[in-house]
C-alpha cells in the first residue's frame, strides 16, 4: 500500500497490514470516519484521503472504497500465502 500526501509518502506492505477499520471521529466541523490501518509494528495509520463527512455526503460511495481496500488487502496477502507455500 503506497500512502501520499502534499509532505510525505509512505509504504505500507500488505503482509504488515493485521486490521483495516472504520474510525468514526467528530470535533468542530461536526462528526466523520476515516479508514485506519494497524501495522504489525507501530501505530495505527490513518489513510489519507480516506474520510467522509457525516453531513450528507454519499456513505456508499465510502463504504465502497472501504470495500476495495479490504479487497486489495485479502487479495494481497492471499497470494503471498499461497506463493510461500
């Protein structure tokens, strides 16, 4: 998983990926979630750009990017369990 921001870019193998969450989170602009990943070693990463308002915009269009990285994830780490095998 390769991670970018406007200051940074990160790489996250798959294989160091344990949990994919929905965090719901709220504060002045009123309440969102974001997906957050849980790397074997370290502390939790927030995705960027992975977020939705809770104020009206489109919960499927979220749910279903929240889809595709749990698909890429299972995906990933299917085939690299298969080819050490």
């Amino acid at each position: 998983m390769q991670l970018r921001t406007l200051v940074s870019r990160r790489r996250i193998p798959w294989d160091d990926i344990t949990k994919i969450e929905v965090e719901r989170r709220s504060g002045q602009g009123g309440p969102w979630q974001v997906v957050r990943v849980h790397v074997a070693r370290g502390r939790p990463v927030v995705l960027p750009g992975a977020m939705q308002s809770l104020r009206g915009q489109d919960e499927a269009a979220f749910q279903r990017s929240v889809n595709m990285i749990h698909s890429c994830w299972q995906q990933a780490t299917a085939q690299h369990r298969s080819a050490a095998t």
